[in-house]
C-alpha cells in the first residue's frame, strides 16, 4: 500500500495588497511542526519570496510570470517526513552508498564543449524498422516478450499483462527546446504502442519522466506505479489509477503480477529548487517463477547485496551501463553504472541475465556512445557470466522471455 501524503501546515506571512498582487493575497509562507525549524521549513517560505520579487520586477505580464513562475518552481513541503527514507523533507540514498567527494567540478560550458567533440556514428543494425517491429509484435502477442523501445523503455509483456518502463517519445529530454536531444527515434510512435495495463516510472529525471509523453499517451487507464511524490504528474495528465510505493512496499497488477519498489543508489531534480524531494528506485517484478528487476539510473552499492539476499536469485537485471564518463571535468559518475558496475551489480542481486538499457539513444555524458555495449560484452567473464548472459537488444527489437532464459 503507498503512503497518505500529508498536507503541509503553512503559516502566511501577508505582503501589501496592491494593483499588481490581484493574483494572490498571500505569496509568502513558512512550513513547520511544532518542534522543529529547518532549512526544509524555510524552504517553501523562499521559494514564494523568489517568486515575489520576480513578480514586483516583471510589473508587465504579471499574471502570467506568477503562474509560470508558479509551475516551474513550486513543489509541496509537508509539514514532517512521510519516509524513513527521508531528512527535512529530502529523499536519502541506501546507507553505505557512495558519496559525492565535493571534488568535482561541474561546468555546463565545459560540458557542452567536449560533447560537440563527440562523433555519432550509428551502426546500421541498431535500429530494427517500425514495420518490421509493429509485425513482431503482432506475431508475439501469445508470447511472454521484452522489446526495447530506446533509452530505458521497455515494453514488457508477461501472460495478458503489457508494461512499459519509464516512457520517454519526445525529440529531447528536458523542459521545452533544452536537455539532450535524441539521435535515433523510438522504435514505434506513442499512439501505435499496444494496450498498457502497469506503467513503471523510476525517477524524475527528464530522459525518464517525460510529461508530453504522459499527457499524449494513449492508454490513461493504465496503472501507474510510482515512487513517492510523483503522483502529481500522472493525476494533472489524466491518470485515474496511480499507485504511490515507498522503498520495499509493493502493489498488484492482478493474481499473476506483483510489483515492489526497492532502493536504487541514484537522486531526483527537475529544477534548481526540488533536489531529492522525490523518491527514486527500481522495479522488482513477481510473476509466476520468475524476477525481473528493472533498475532504476542507479551507481553501484552494498545495497544491492542486501537485495540480492532479500530476493534473489534474479531471472533479468534491466540495468544502466551508459553515461557514465564526465572527463575532464570528473572521472565519472557514482550515479551511474560503468559497464564493468553493472555485471557487478548482476553477481550481487544473483541475476542470471543481465540486460543493458540507458545507452543508444541520447548523448547524456562524454563516452563514445557505443563504448558501452562492446565494454558489456567484453566483461561479463570477468564477472562470471557467459558472454550470452549479457544481453543487449536493437532498438525495436523484440526477443521472447524463453529466448533470454534458455
């Protein structure tokens, strides 16, 4: 069962009422409880001040700067941790999971210079024709299947049961004309993808929860499973049927499916103002003998030995091996899975098969972007694994479960 969200207690600091504030009496509050102040308490307070003064500037258009304003920026505070995951109102990574060593040293320029260094050269096979994919998935609709529709969507169908994982469709990830722009389309448009019955979304970064996606998507009485506070996005988009999941707690699709959130070294932000206020983690997927654990963008941590030992052996690790590499500006990230992690990752959780997935789709970080498949294969027996044991899909291409586990 997910957690009741509690609505925040706010106390109204009054600002002069004047021609210019017709939008709103009160743009000034302070969340608190009874025992404690934090800079969570403050924060939604500031946040409201940044808007005022935003709003006392741009007399012009005022309204419409407030509502924009208002969209981009608000998120709710409550007035205490509705996780034990969470500390004044953010979310928090595993214990033992790897921490940032304030060394690196991000910069948006430098980033943007060396990625326009890179050269993309698409191997001719990546990418399966749409008809050819729409003809596969016809052909399979008896068969238990997974096909990969780029980035980290799947569209996973298990008896009558279909799921897609993390549905991204737009030309680029991020708000508007930003983020990273794709360099291969999806294998099939949005509105040709077959019948939903579970949507599983991990976090709230852009390349995952992408909100044209969600409001275009064609089948709104799917059920969407999310990690908490991510409701909102799914209910303003039409969505009826929204399940909110803590870290270990767990819902049903029907008799056959049941579905548990588990930990995932990774963060959240859509904004420069709402790091980790929501949560993120994988998908451990139950049905019938088998375990399929979708992960979420995730680093590598002691937590997945803890996973390993709580529910493994796991059939299929869907699972991060690209963007990784932010040289010069850093080493890599502890966010992510280098393709040698993410075997890793595979012999703690006990997974027999390995799945790569978050790479071949759009340029987030500063590899070759086909480094990370030939690293993948050329690992897996250093880890234990049989180069057949890691698995990599074209996209649009569709393999039966009985053909991943022979």
């Amino acid at each position: 069962m997910g957690i009741e969200l509690k609505k925040p207690i706010v106390t109204p600091v009054l600002i002069p009422y004047s021609i210019h504030e017709k939008c709103v009496n009160v743009i000034v509050g302070t969340v608190h409880t009874k025992i404690k102040y934090g800079t969570r308490h403050l924060n939604g307070g500031l946040k409201y001040l940044i808007k005022y003064i935003t709003f006392k500037i741009m007399k012009s258009n005022f309204f419409y700067i407030f509502l924009i304003c208002y969209t981009l920026f608000s998120t709710p505070n409550y007035a205490k941790d509705i996780s034990p995951n969470m500390i004044d109102g953010k979310f928090k990574n595993p214990i033992g999971s790897p921490q940032r060593s304030g060394k690196s040293k991000w910069s948006y320029w430098t980033f943007f210079k060396e990625k326009k260094k890179i050269k993309i050269n698409i191997p001719q096979d990546h990418i399966i024709d749409e008809e050819l994919v729409l003809k596969s998935l016809e052909e399979n609709k008896n068969n238990d299947y997974i096909s990969w529709i780029g980035h980290a969507t799947f569209i996973i169908k298990l008896g009558k049961n279909i799921i897609i994982t993390d549905p991204i469709f737009s030309k680029n990830a991020g708000p508007a004309f930003l983020g990273s722009y794709r360099y291969v389309k999806p294998a099939i448009p949005l509105n040709k993808i077959p019948k939903t019955d579970a949507l599983l979304l991990t976090h709230s970064h852009y390349d995952h929860l992408d909100t044209r996606t969600l409001s275009k998507f064609p089948h709104k009485q799917t059920k969407a499973i999310v990690p908490l506070k991510l409701d909102k996005f799914f209910s303003s988009r039409g969505f009826k049927n929204i399940q909110q999941l803590d870290w270990y707690q767990s819902t049903k699709i029907n008799n056959e499916i049941k579905i548990t959130l588990v930990p995932a070294v990774h963060w959240s932000k859509r904004t420069p103002f709402n790091t980790n206020e929501t949560l993120w983690g994988s998908f451990l997927i139950e049905y019938r003998d088998k375990k399929i654990l979708f992960a979420c963008d995730t680093g590598i941590g002691n937590v997945y030995k803890d996973i390993g030992e709580k529910f493994g052996p796991i059939d299929m690790l869907f699972i991060n091996i690209g963007a990784y590499d932010f040289r010069p500006m850093f080493d890599r990230s502890i966010f992510h899975t280098t393709p040698e992690e993410a075997l890793e990752v595979g012999k703690m959780v006990k997974a027999k098969k390995v799945i790569g997935m978050h790479w071949g789709t759009f340029i987030l970080s500063l590899e070759d972007p086909f480094e990370p498949p030939v690293r993948f294969k050329k690992s897996a027996e250093k880890f234990g694994y049989q180069k057949e044991d890691a698995v990599l899909f074209k996209i649009g291409e569709l393999k039966t479960i009985n053909e991943i586990i022979k």
